[in-house]
C-alpha cells in the first residue's frame, strides 16, 4: 500500500509516481481543509506557471512573485498560503507557522513594499477539491500518499520535482526510493 497516514488540515498529499491526470502528476497538494462532512480543499504546490502576480493584477508592479496552478478548480481566482503572519496579521492556521489566506490588501501594499519574499508566501491560481469521501477513496486506491509532518520551508520550494522528491524523501525510506521513479518507466 502507497499510503499508511490519515488525512488532516495541513497534510500534504503526494501523487503516486505514475498517475496520468496531467492536473495532478508528480503533485504535492497542501490540505487546507479536510473533513468528512464538507469534503477536501488543497493547493498543489509544485505546478508553476508561467505568469506572475503582475500579469493578473494591473495594480501590481514590478512583482517577481510567480503563480502557481492550486487546481482545476475556480482556475481564475487567486489563493495563497504564507509563513508571514506577523507582517500579514491574518489568515486562517493551516499547520505550525503556516496560513491559508488573509487579508489580500495588506499583501499587495507588502508585496509592492517589498517586505513581504517569495519564500514567505506562495500564490495559486485555482484549487483543488474533493466531495465528501471522494479524497478517502483515492487513497485507498493508491493514488496518495499523506504526509502529516514535515517542515514547512518545503511548501516553499519553487522546483516542482525537486519538491515532490524532497516531500518523499522527508517520509521516510519506504517512499524515498519511490523518488527516483522514472515519470515513464515505459520509455527507459
């Protein structure tokens, strides 16, 4: 079995070295939310895209803060998560010093200001969510693995395979040999 861990706020899910849904390949997805009742929200972290905050905001200027694909889901609305809490002073708690969300306003002033880094806050176009026990039964199928305690500088890793094999590696030796998987073992 790929997964041995539970599902949480604040876990990442890490997608099996083969899946072929080209949302979700080599992913690493942030858990923002997660319960039973109301289902699963997250942000993969390690599909960069090729805009800038900059490109999508016209009261933004000279930014080098890059977007990110969040999901298939609400694809033209921005989300963020950050480690910034005292400079933001909102957001809701994800894990350890880690935040979903905030005041969007004090962002850009701070992002303009240039006192808030790319290594404090990560923007994302789109989510990704899943229904009520939709999430449980991809992972009973091995399309996941969770991973509930990691430190959260690898949230900030800007490389999206490095960060999926960093994220694998942190889990422990079962899943670090899974790192070296080739994306198409059919091609080696």
């Amino acid at each position: 079995m790929f997964n041995e861990y539970i599902p949480k706020r604040g876990s990442l899910l890490l997608s099996e070295p083969f899946m072929l849904d080209q949302n979700f390949e080599r992913s690493v997805i942030l858990l923002c939310e997660h319960n039973d009742s109301e289902g699963t929200v997250g942000l993969i972290l390690n599909h960069r895209s090729v805009l800038y905050l900059s490109d999508v905001l016209e009261d933004v200027e000279n930014t080098d803060i890059p977007l990110y694909f969040g999901g298939p889901v609400e694809g033209n609305a921005l989300f963020f998560v950050h480690k910034a809490f005292e400079k933001l002073q909102s957001g809701t708690h994800i894990v350890d010093d880690l935040y979903w969300g905030g005041d969007f306003d004090t962002l850009k002033l701070l992002i303009q200001e240039k006192k808030i880094h790319p290594d404090e806050v990560k923007l994302f176009l789109g989510y990704s969510g899943w229904s009520p026990g939709q999430l449980d039964q991809e992972i009973k199928q091995n399309s996941w693995a969770v991973h509930n305690s990691f430190n959260i500088d690898l949230a900030f890793i800007t490389d999206g395979e490095d960060l999926w094999k960093e994220a694998l590696i942190s889990m422990g030796p079962k899943y670090a040999h899974v790192a070296n998987f080739p994306k198409r073992p059919e091609f080696n």
